[in-house]
C-alpha cells in the first residue's frame, strides 16, 4: 500500500536504531535514568506495541504511553449519560464500536444493547445521519468522540443535516482537546518527561503551531510523528536530538500531512459548530480547564444535552484501577493490581483496558504482563 | 481513534455535496471530500490525489514530495550509519 509499506522497511529501522542508541548513551551519560518521551496518541501507543518498538529500543530511552485515546479517558459519568439517552423510546444512540465495551458505573453501552436498547454502530457519522433520515419518527442521538482528529467531521455532518433540514439528528459531544490535555499532565509535580512525540492527525487538523506553548512555557521538544514504525523512530531520533542540542522546539516529522497552520476547512467547521467548555472531565485526570468541546448555541437543536435531560453524574474511576496513574505515565500497566486478573479486554474494569489503543490492553495483548526480565547478574570469574 | 488510512481518488460520485470513491488498501468505499476543496483546488481537480480518510472523511491531501523527502531523510541516516564502523557501535578493538 502506497505511503504505508516504504515507511515499514527493517533495514533502514537498524540506522534509526543505531543513531538512538547513541543519542540515547549521549544524553545519559551524565544523569541518572533513561531518557522518557512521551507518545501522547493512542495510535502511536498501539503502533509501537504492534511492530515490537519497545523492545527495539536501547535501555536509556523508554516510551511513555500518553492520554491520547478518547475513549480511555470518557469518564464513567458520560457513559452513564449516554445509557440514560438510550432510554428514552423515541432515541436511537449510534456510535463507534470503540465506547461499546467501555464501563459506565453500572453498565457499559454492550450490556445495555443485550437488555434492548437501540444502540447501533456506524463507521462514520454521516452513517448516523442517513439512519436519521430513514427514521424520521425516531430521535437519533450520535455519540461524538474524539480529538481535533474527530471533531471536523462531526461538525460537517451537522452543518450537513442543517443543509438538508434532517432536525431529528442530534451530537451528544464528548470532543476533546489535545494541548490543554498536556498542559494538564506538564503541570503535574509526579510528571517527569523529556520530551514529546506529537499526534500526528490531531495535527493535520490544528496544524503544529498550538504546540508552541509546550516548547515555549514548559521547555520540552515536540515532534509532530507519523504512524507507521519508520516514522515514529525518526521522531523519537529527533526528539532526542533536540536534546542533545539543547533545543525545545516543535518540529515536524509528518510533512507528508502535515502544515503549520492545520486545515482551514476542517477547523472553520468546528468553530462554527462547537465551541469550548470551560472544562471537561477526563478519567484518571479529572477536570481540566478548556479541554473539551460543547455545542455552539447557534446549534443548540442539533445538541442531544439541550434535547434531553440527563443525570450529568460524576462517577469516581473504579476503586482498584489505577488508569489514572497509567494515563499520566507515573506508573506501567503492571504496577496496577488489577491488571490481567480482575481487568482483562474481555471484561474492563477501567478505561486503558477497553480500547485496543489503551496501554493496558496494548501490554496485555502483546503479553508485557511483567517488566522486561533484568539482565542477568554479571558472574564473578570462579578462581 | 484516531486512525487515519491513505487512499486515492477514483471517482467524483457529487461535486455540490463533494462525495467522492476513494479506494483504500484496495476497497472502493465513499468519502466526503470536503476538508480538501477550496478555491484553488476544486472538486473536478481531486481526481487522482491522495488522501488521509478518518471516519469516512478525507482529512487532508498527501503531499507526495514531502512524503520523499522524508524517505530520503531515511534513507540517508541509514547510509550514515554503514559508515559509522567506529564506536560505539564497530568491532572492539583487541587489547595488546
């Protein structure tokens, strides 16, 4: 597949691996500790599990798998809003299979489908729209989720049903955004980071500029990654690079895709359509400020949370589940108690476990159930 | 999430509403070109390019230099390395 398999090639990933690897004894030679760069987007998480990244990598770099999967971090209350939406007769929820398995507090959007809830999935949500058109009788809710990635084409679908008078369509908006998400975890007193790689197709929509704060208040390098194994190593060479020369800057890896000032299209849709909250709340993170988007009120017909009354709970994470830690890199998937015991893909008790993009499961299918086993000790010589 | 797949162009199937057939890894399947129309590159002009597709829209357009730049990038630190017979990464030198 063109723009896929060139950027897959083993021999040229040695090269890569090589120049890390000296980057990596350079940066450490005078510190205590590996190098740590954090992949924000689950994408990238799931990536560098699926090709073995991890294990590729010298032992003075480690990879810090970020919050960037929207479906690991929908907290427990919106899951509950979501079921209670699926209750009123004349709705329809429609959604991305992602969510379907995610726990609310007392079910997840599965166990409500099997006791007779109108839930259907859909690949896209102009998907959403057609069955609305089809229904004209029922109120079809859809599920919005998702990054800046996301969010234009939900916005383009409902400038599409204004377009063609379909007013039985409805978001229910869990959008997000990445950079105060950041902010939030580079605020953070347990955080230690040197770096980050950046998500790639957050950043065909915004473009890289929003990440100039990252570099600029709080002194780490970004670097703007693409998704094929290939392109994630070179950002990290350049991540570390940037360390070694001492710089913070935002740099760009995926200029295949990416511009500095994103795609005008994609981001006048979202202004017009969404605006932002003054805070959402993330699980494991909590609220944060700015982070999440809402309905324009020029729109407000079009929002399910003006449309329908919901319980708006807010739902403490799982006792046991310690996502919240893992969402924030402060701990691995294996220092969770609950990891592969009680949580499992097959039945989640928190979020990192739900999505194939969550670290969890990640660990968990691609079997890192424990640390990598230490080196062996060094023998001494028998005399 | 997300997941963005590359795909080319085959058809225009409604320039007002800017659908198009895109083939992904070899399947035919509708998209919403929208995020890639503007004054200087109309609908009719999107035939043969490629795109990004994300939940049924084509993000942005591929740039296909930049996309060998690149691998050219690649390529080069690859060749670089071949070179570097030295240490850290060369034949220990023996000890006299």
């Amino acid at each position: 597949m063109k723009y896929v398999q060139e950027f897959r090639d083993p021999q040229k990933a040695q090269g890569l691996l090589a120049a890390i690897r000296a980057l990596g004894d350079q940066l450490t030679a005078e510190r205590p500790g590996p190098i740590k760069v954090m992949e924000v987007c689950g994408g990238h998480t799931h990536a560098i599990f699926k090709y073995g990244l991890e294990a590729l990598l010298p032992p003075t770099v480690e990879l810090v798998h970020g919050p960037g999967c929207p479906v690991c971090i929908m907290p427990r209350g919106r899951l509950d809003d979501a079921i209670a939406l699926t209750q009123y007769p004349s709705v329809i929820l429609t959604t991305f299979g992602d969510v379907m398995r995610v726990p609310g507090s007392r079910q997840s959007l599965l166990q409500a489908k099997a006791a007779g809830a109108d839930i259907r999935l859909v690949y896209s949500p102009l998907d959403a729209l057609e069955i609305a058109a089809a229904h004209p009788d029922r109120q079809v809710v859809f599920f919005a989720i998702g990054f800046e990635t996301t969010a234009p084409s939900t916005a383009l679908t409902v400038l599409q049903a204004e377009r063609q008078g379909i007013e039985n369509f409805s978001l229910f908006c869990n959008h997000v955004l990445v950079v105060p998400a950041l902010e939030a975890l580079l605020s953070h007193p347990n955080l230690q980071l040197d770096g980050f790689i950046g998500p790639g197709h957050v950043s065909v929509v915004i473009g890289a500029r929003p990440y100039q704060v990252i570099a600029e208040r709080y002194h780490k390098p970004v670097t703007i990654s693409g998704f094929e194994p290939l392109d994630i190593l070179q950002s990290l060479g350049m991540v570390l690079r940037q360390l070694a020369e001492g710089r913070c800057q935002v740099e760009n890896q995926y200029t295949r895709l990416v511009q500095a000032t994103g795609n005008p299209v994609a981001l006048a849709a979202m202004a017009r359509v969404f605006v932002v909250r003054d805070q959402f709340e993330w699980r494991g993170l909590g609220d944060i400020p700015a982070s999440g988007l809402r309905m324009h009120p020029a729109y407000a017909r079009f929002d399910a949370e003006a449309k329908f009354t919901l319980p708006h709970g807010q739902v403490a994470d799982h006792r046991a589940c310690a996502c919240g830690e893992i969402l924030q890199g402060v701990k691995k998937p294996w220092d969770c108690k609950v990891f592969g015991t009680a949580c499992t893909p097959e039945h989640p008790l928190g979020a990192c476990m739900v999505s194939s993009e969550g670290a969890c499961a990640a660990y968990y299918k691609y079997g890192h159930g424990r640390p990598h086993p230490a080196p062996p000790p060094r023998r001494l010589a028998q005399v | 999430m997300c997941l963005g797949i590359p795909g080319q162009i085959l058809e225009i199937t409604d320039g007002e509403q800017k659908l198009a057939i895109v083939d992904v890894g070899g399947v035919r399947r509708g998209v919403n070109i929208a995020c890639i129309v503007d004054e200087d590159h109309p609908v009719e002009s999107c035939l043969g390019d490629w795109v990004l597709v994300h939940v049924g829209f084509a993000l942005n357009r591929i740039d296909p230099e930049e996309a060998q730049i690149t691998l050219d990038m690649l390529e080069e630190m690859a060749a670089l390395q071949a070179t570097l017979a030295d240490p850290p990464f060369g034949p220990i030198p023996a000890q006299g």
